[in-house]
C-alpha cells in the first residue's frame, strides 16, 4: 500500500487537532501569492535537477498542492500528502484542472503516518518541518519511507534566525488571536541538520535561495545511505 493510516485515538485526536488550523485557512492560503516568487523559482530548479523520471517520489506537507503540480512531471510517481484534508481538497481541484497520471494527493500526517518502508526514492518536504510535533519522528517516517541512497530534499523557515521578537513577542500573540498554529518549532538549521543526522542521514548541501533579504529558509539536501 501506498500509506498505512495511524491508529488508536491520540494519533487521530492529534492529527485532528493540527488540522483545524489548517482547514479553517485553506483557501486564504492557497490565494496568498508566493512572496518571494525568484526564489521560490531557484528551489524548484533545484530540485527538479535532483529527481529523474524514474523516481518515486513522496512530499509530506504539501499543503495545496502547487509545488507538487510542478515537480510531478519530472517523477515516475508522486504522492503528495498533507494533515488538512481542505488543504488536499483544494490540491485535488487543482489536478482535476490539471490532469496528471502520475500524481496523486491524500490526507496524512507527518509525525503519525507510516508510509511504507523503502519504496521512494525521495522525500520531499517544504515549509512544513518546523510544524510537526516530534521532528525526530517526522524524520525517522520519513527516512523508513526512503530506499536505500534514496534522498530528502528540504526547505524550512528558522524561527529562531529571526529576531527574537518574533519568537518571543509576535508568536505568543499570532497564537492568541488565531493567526498562528499551536504547534511551531523554533529551529536553527543547524538544530536541523543535527536532527537529520541523529536519523542517520548524510548531509550534502545546505543552501538559501531567498532573493529579498536575508533568508530564513534554509534549503537542505541530506542522504540516506546505500
């Protein structure tokens, strides 16, 4: 099977809990433009140029689909699945006006879902690490997901690169009023990178491809060995 749903009642009241959030903004989400559209470009050349069309390739936290619309045509298969079941029903109304065979969108959440064992060649997974409960979890589902030499290709905003205001002041407040989510994880890249490690990855490249100002997003490239 392509995915095997988390059982018992916390994984589901868990996954039911960080939905929300996500569902009740969706379509404000999916109409926000790309702030950074340059960048957001040099990241998709990016990884397009670390796929083939021989790959399997799984993305967690795909939100509303976009990036998977564009990277799809570079992959044998694409899974591409989120925790906000609005979140994959817009992503799928997306690829009822876009048909693609080899694309498919399903409800999953990153620290609960196991995905498979060994059966992708890459993981993908943008923006969405610092929203996860438990990142060694995450990164452990993700790692089991992958093939042997197979490839986790990430770009995650570093909360706590910005100006400590925004950890200490903003996030309290954005929470307080429904403008944030409750779970948001205050990571460095190098906490990052050490995370991957610990999950037995191999890092190849690190990277920031912002094109207004400093950056945030670190873009990292990590290995499971062969």
């Amino acid at each position: 099977p392509l995915a095997v749903a988390p059982t018992g009642p916390l994984a589901h009241a868990s996954a039911a809990h960080k939905a929300r959030f996500w569902d009740r903004i969706a379509r404000k989400y999916a109409a926000d433009p790309i702030a950074d559209m340059a960048g957001y470009e040099a990241t998709l050349q990016r990884v397009v140029a670390l796929l083939s069309p021989g790959h399997d390739v799984l993305e967690i936290g795909c939100g509303t689909g976009t990036t998977a619309l564009r990277v799809a045509p570079f992959t044998r298969r694409l899974l591409a699945t989120d925790v906000s079941p609005q979140m994959i029903s817009i992503a799928r109304e997306k690829l009822a006006a876009q048909p693609m065979a080899q694309l498919a969108f399903a409800v999953a959440d990153a620290d609960a879902q196991v995905f498979g064992q060994g059966i992708y060649d890459a993981v993908l997974a943008f923006n969405m690490l610092h929203l996860v409960s438990d990142l060694d979890q995450a990164l452990g589902q993700a790692v089991r997901a992958l093939r042997p030499g197979g490839v986790l290709i990430s770009k995650t905003p570093c909360i706590s690169e910005m100006n400590p205001l925004v950890r200490w002041a903003a996030l309290p407040l954005m929470r307080a009023i429904g403008k944030a989510p409750d779970v948001l994880l205050c990571l460095d890249a190098e906490q990052l990178q050490a995370a991957m490690v610990r999950q037995g990855l191999q890092i190849e490249a690190v990277e920031r491809h912002g094109t207004r100002g400093r950056d945030f997003r670190v873009f990292i490239v990590a290995r499971k060995p062969d």
